[in-house]
C-alpha cells in the first residue's frame, strides 16, 4: 500500500496551480482487490470514503467486498454475501450511503436462479445486518441499484424478465422504514413506455424529498434510447415518462451499457453513451421537473477520430456538476473527466481531460463529491487488476500561489458568514468559483455568503494564499 504522503504532492505551498481546475493524487491501490471488477462508491457524514467491489475468489465464483478509508489505507475488505455473486465489470453490485447509514444491493445465483437482497449498516460499514430479500417469490430479477434518502427512505430498482430473458422489464420497490420491508407492489417504469428494456444494461436511480427518478435503456425494436420515469409520491408510481435520449441508436447487438443520474432540486442531470450519430458519444442532459420544456443536451468532450467513450458516471454538489468516464484514444484507455461548476452554464466539451496519462487499461470509474467539496474517484486498472483510488481538490485556474502567507477560514462549510482569520478589517478580498470567475468581492475579515449557490469557492487577499471553502 503507498503512503498517504503520495497525498501531499497537492500542497499549495510548493506548487502553482496548473490549467486544471481538479488536481488529482496519484492513484492508490485498495487492498485486497486482486482479480476485481466495476468499484462503486459513495461517502458518509464526514466525507469519509467507502466502497464496493466484485471478485472472482475461485474459479467461477464471484463474492462482493465492502472497505471504507480509516484516514491513511483502505481497511482490510468484508465480503458482504453467503453465496454466488452474479456480477460483470458493466453491471452488478450497488452502494448508497445516507449519513452514516449504508446500503448494498446484490443478485445471487445465477439469470434464472437467486435472489436480489439488500444489506444495511447503521455505524457507517463497521458492522452489518443480516442480508433482506428484496425480490418476491415469482420474479426473475437482476441488476439491482438502491438510493437511500431523508433518514428512512430506500427505492430498491431491478429488472425482472421471463423464462429465457423474454420481456425484460424494470421496476422498483420502496422501504419507508430504512431498508426493513419492502412494498409488495412494485412500481413499474419500464412497461409504461410500451416497449421492453433492454435486457444486457443496467439501470440507475436517484431520489429527493421531491423527485425519485429511475432511468434504464430501452429496446424498440433494437433501439437502444435511454428512459426514465418520475415519481413525486415516494416511488409508489412513476407516472411520468421522459427521454433522455433521442438519439435513435440501433443496435442489435448486447450493448452492456447504461448511465447516470444525479438530482440538484428539481434539475435532474443524466448520462449516458449513444452511437446514435455514428460515434461513440458521451451525452450530459439537464432536465428540469418542474417544467417539462426545459431540457438541455452537451456532449462530454470534443470526439476525435480515433477516440471511443463508454462507463459515465456523475456526482453532484448543488450546482457543481462532475462526469468521469471510460476514454479510448489509439488504443490507450484512460478515466477521463469534465465538470461545470454552474450546471449546464457553464459547461464546454473543450475542458475534458484525462485524470492520469497512465500505461496499461483503466477502466469503469465511479466519482463521489463530497460535502466539503473532496472528490473521490475509483476505477479497475486491468493491468495491475487492482481497484485504484485517488482523491481530486478543486482549485481556481492559473493562480500561482508560491510564497504567499495563509490565512485561516471557518466555519467551512458555511452557509452564511465566512470569517477569516490572518488578515485586518480593511483588505479587500475576491471570491472566486472553481472555474477562478469573480463572484464576490469586497473588504474586511467576513463575508456574507448568503447569495451565493451551494457550491465550491475560493477566496483571495492580496499577498495571501488562496483557500477553498465550501457553501452549503
């Protein structure tokens, strides 16, 4: 295991800071990850990461693991099922985490046998609680996701088919009492556009107070758009349908590919990977819930030639908005990146970049960002099959910062006034997103933060180091 003064190379008193608006660590294996597929991750209260992977622990079986960050290492890893895993490196296990409470979903056996099941631990993965079936007595279901939500809300979403993989089908299933008991009814989503799912792609979920949204590909006659329903009643029904995707992509072929969702509000962001066009494109979409005809398509970056995109995944604090995915250039694959610090406003296809130029094949990313503006990436590095971690910083672009005194800021986050020490009451001071684009200026040692959208800013007086503090 590398130490975690590979972390420190971040440290603004010995560098600039470079065009790049996230500055990533170098890579850290997790122990224990050998022969390892598709990482998801997520984070408690304290920003703490935890994740989850699926392994071969013998010939063909396939066993889940859960291992969270103890501030230096990943710990040693639990397995989390008693039996057969059914899992591929597109499609598999899930982790959401509510607080410090966690929940996993997975499918046992294998197509036509086992069952979906839920486990929850309430201590942030210290301990965990006995494995809950999900999936009813008469169903064939795979491919689970689970979103957790206000304390004791948990949707649990799976596909369902018939003997032989006939008329695949997504729906979901609600828990109001934290993952204990499951609706017996299950909303359905996929049925309601008239068409099946498409059976070889796995669906995502996410959920408010206000909103639960739950998208899947879909498959009329081989093609292959992306859906999603909307429900405002908790999950008991999803009685609108939107289209994430109008691309028309046929393809009569297993695509093995689904996408993303994240929810600010009612704004709703989407990813997913089209061949629609002709080329293997990575889409960002914003829709408002609120009002239909708001809806915004961008692509991820700018497409060469000899470029293929798949894998995205999205995270989300208020309205800053970040996308990692699968990158092929020239036979080189690489997690790429890009981000808007504003939703949709500010994005442009020109800022994607690779996370690390690193030899050998790094595939299937999952991000997180936390509360405090850390953001956590995982992937599989085919080369040294090990799942690899780094943790990204935001920083403004351009700004050289060597040799420059500090100042301290709190509270961080904060959600009114920002006081900082280090400083007097009349120097003046600027605001920054994390694109480095003036929001606020002004002078003395607080700042009322109070207009400002939730999000990730950087405060600057002349002759100091810049900090980053976050508003919540």
């Amino acid at each position: 295991m590398k130490s975690l003064t590979l972390f420190l190379i971040i440290c603004a008193s010995f560098f600039g800071y470079s065009q790049s608006a996230i500055v990533w660590s170098p890579p850290v294996e997790v122990t224990g990850s050998t022969n390892a597929h598709r990482p998801r991750i997520d984070v408690l209260a304290d920003n703490t990461p935890v994740l989850i992977w699926a392994q071969f622990t013998g010939t063909s079986n396939k066993d889940y693991f859960f291992s969270k960050w103890d501030g230096t290492a990943f710990l040693s890893p639990v397995i989390l099922n008693d039996a057969n895993v059914l899992s591929y490196d597109w499609g598999g296990t899930d982790i959401v985490a509510d607080g410090n409470t966690l929940y996993t979903v997975y499918k046992t056996g294998d197509v036509t046998s086992g069952k979906v099941f839920i486990r929850r631990s309430v201590d942030g993965g210290l301990t965990w609680e006995p494995k809950i079936q999900v999936e009813q007595a008469n169903e064939l279901a795979m491919y689970p996701s689970v979103e957790a939500y206000d304390g004791n809300m948990v949707l649990v979403t799976y596909m369902t088919h018939g003997s032989g993989g006939s008329n695949p089908q997504y729906i979901v299933r609600r828990s109001t009492d934290g993952g204990q008991t499951f609706s017996a009814t299950a909303a359905s989503v996929s049925a309601d556009f008239g068409e099946e799912a498409c059976y070889c792609c796995p669906p995502a979920i996410v959920g408010n107070s206000d909103y639960q949204v739950m998208s899947f590909r879909n498959d009329e006659n081989n093609i292959r758009d992306m859906k999603a329903g909307v429900s405002t009643n908790g999950g008991m029904s999803f009685d609108t349908q939107i289209s994430l995707d109008d691309h028309s992509w046929w393809f009569a072929s297993c695509p093995a590919t689904g996408g993303d969702l994240v929810l600010n509000g009612s704004q709703l962001y989407s990813t997913y990977m089209s061949k629609g066009i002709g080329d293997e494109m990575i889409y960002l979409v914003a829709d408002d819930l609120s009002d239909s005809i708001i809806y915004t398509e961008l692509q991820a970056a700018e497409l060469g030639t000899t470029m293929t995109m798949n894998h995205p995944h999205l995270s989300n604090y208020g309205d800053s908005v970040l996308l990692v995915w699968e990158h092929t250039d020239q036979g080189e694959t690489d997690i790429w990146y890009n981000f808007s610090t504003a939703g949709m406003s500010n994005w442009q296809s020109t800022n994607a970049a690779s996370v690390f130029e690193l030899n050998g094949i790094q595939t299937k990313p999952d991000v997180v960002i936390g509360t405090d503006g850390s953001i956590h990436l995982v992937y599989h590095d085919a080369e040294l099959d090990k799942i690899m971690y780094t943790k990204g910083s935001w920083s403004s672009v351009g700004v050289d910062k060597i040799g420059l005194e500090t100042i301290q800021v709190h509270p961080n986050p904060v959600r009114e006034v920002l006081t900082i020490d280090g400083i007097d009451n009349s120097q003046a001071y600027s605001v920054l997103n994390a694109q480095g684009r003036l929001v606020l200026n002004g002078s003395g040692n607080e700042v009322n933060v109070q207009e400002l959208t939730p999000g990730i800013y950087f405060i600057q007086f002349e002759g100091f180091q810049q900090q980053k503090f976050v508003v919540k």
